[in-house]
C-alpha cells in the first residue's frame, strides 16, 4: 500500500513561553497528517516544552532567522519540510495541496506555494500557472517555502546566515537558497495555490529600502559575481524610472549597492 510521505512544519519563534500560538496557525490541528518543528530562540530562563511527541521543541540562544531556519533542517525527521513564521495561519487542505504538488513535481527538490492576506487576497504579484522554473526573478517569500530533505541532507543545501532578519543582510535569504538550488542543476517548481494567510506586512516589507537595496545587491553578486556592477546600474536606473529615488538619488543607490559587495566580500574573506 502506498503511503504518503511524512510532512514536517519548521516554525522560526522567539521568546516563547507556551504553544497557545499554535492556536491561530493551526486552526485544525491535524497531527495524523503533518508534525511540527518549533525552534524557540530565546533570552528569558524559561524554556519553551512540548508534552506532544509530535510537536518537538529546541530551544536556542543563538539567534538569527537563517540560523534558526538551518537549526531546523539540520533536526528535521520529515521527507517533505515546509518553512513557517509564527504569524501565518494555514488554510484548511494545505497539506493535501503539498503533498499533490510534490507527486505532480517528482523532480523538484523545492517547491514554493502562494499566500493571501487577512482579506483573503494576493498581496504580491503571482504568475497564473504553475510548473518548472528556472528563472529567479519570482521573488520568494520564505513561508511559501517546501522542500525535501533528503535532497538538503545530500547537496548539504542550506540558509545563508549572512542574510535574513538578525543578520548582515537582513532580508533575500529565500533567492539566495533557490540560486544555491538552481545551480547544482536540482528542479525547482511553481504552484498556482495558497496555503496560508499572513496578516499585515510580512517582514521583509518592513525594512528600509537601504536595507533592501544592500540585500538585494549582495544576493546578486552571489549570482552574478563581477557582472553585479552592470546589473546594479540598471537597478539604479529602474528605481529611477519608478519614482523610488530621486535623479540625484540614483549616486547615493549605486554607492550604498557598492558597499553592500564589499561588505559580502569581506564577509567572505573571514570564513
């Protein structure tokens, strides 16, 4: 009899004391279909403890959101691993949507989903159909995020800790993973379906657009290496045209992009 494989919730929190946040998550929590990861990066002298075998807790001192994120893969016990915030609540079936894309994707190693805001709508642009991909320029969210371990465990796949909130680069932590897949040559899939609601603005469009800008220029030189300072004339030149920053903005972008290398090349260097 053919069984499905086992889904795994990796959910990133901080400062817990109980899990009555699971509450609005997990609407109907289902534990026969899916078991939870929680990895509680905390400060306060009580730790966050689970009765439930099928909700396992770690709790860290370290923190960081790619280091706990790399804190959870390395823990996990599930073939198919879903990324989670604490602020999401999943709809109802989303397992079952999960699961069909991986049988539809056999070859994709990560497959990223959609999600809706509190009013039930698209807060980002999605493309209408689903499947393969090889480009990058869909941008990632991280709790669209799925992918096998297995397929992790063997390319020794993980988050870059240089970037995501808590580090250097505070946020593009989700392109740099997918550039790291899509360059050992492993598939990489789209479906057209969301899975949760994220209320309010997600982490990422909180930041400063400094922030952003040095994120997103030090993901592209990961990409592109030298050929970044080409692409971030352009990229001065599109923020530009689009009203973000002033003509005489655009010296200031390039400079603080410029910055954001050598900053990544540094950082390089060290390890």
């Amino acid at each position: 009899m053919k069984t499905n494989p086992a889904l795994e919730i990796l959910i990133s929190t901080m400062n817990r004391k109980d899990l009555s946040f699971l509450e609005a998550m997990f609407p109907v929590l289902d534990l026969e279909q899916y078991q939870l990861l929680i990895i509680n990066q905390t400060k306060l002298d009580k730790e966050l403890v689970s009765h439930d075998k099928r909700i396992r807790v770690i709790n860290s001192k370290e923190f960081g959101l790619s280091k706990s994120r790399n804190l959870a893969i390395e823990n996990s016990i599930g073939d198919i691993l879903v990324i989670a915030d604490d602020d999401i609540e999943y709809l109802p079936g989303f397992e079952q949507i999960i699961l069909k894309a991986y049988e539809t994707y056999p070859e994709a190693s990560l497959i990223s989903f959609q999600f809706l805001d509190e009013h039930k709508k698209f807060t980002k642009f999605y493309p209408k159909n689903g499947g393969y991909i090889k480009s990058t320029k869909q941008f990632l969210t991280s709790f669209e995020m799925t992918f096998k371990s297995e397929v992790f465990r063997k390319y020794k796949i993980c988050f870059d800790e240089r970037f995501g909130i808590g580090a250097t680069f505070p946020c593009s932590e989700e392109q740099v993973l997918r550039h790291q897949i899509l360059k050992k040559g492993l598939g990489v899939a789209y479906v057209a379906e969301p899975i949760c609601i994220h209320n309010g603005l997600t982490s990422g469009l909180k930041l400063s657009a400094a922030s952003i800008l040095e994120a997103t220029t030090a993901y592209k030189f990961i990409q592109y290496n030298n050929l970044v300072y080409l692409w971030l004339v352009k990229y001065v030149f599109f923020l530009f045209r689009h009203t973000h920053i002033s003509f005489f903005g655009q010296i200031r972008a390039y400079q603080m992009g410029v910055k954001a290398i050598s900053k990544l090349k540094r950082l390089r260097n060290e390890d």
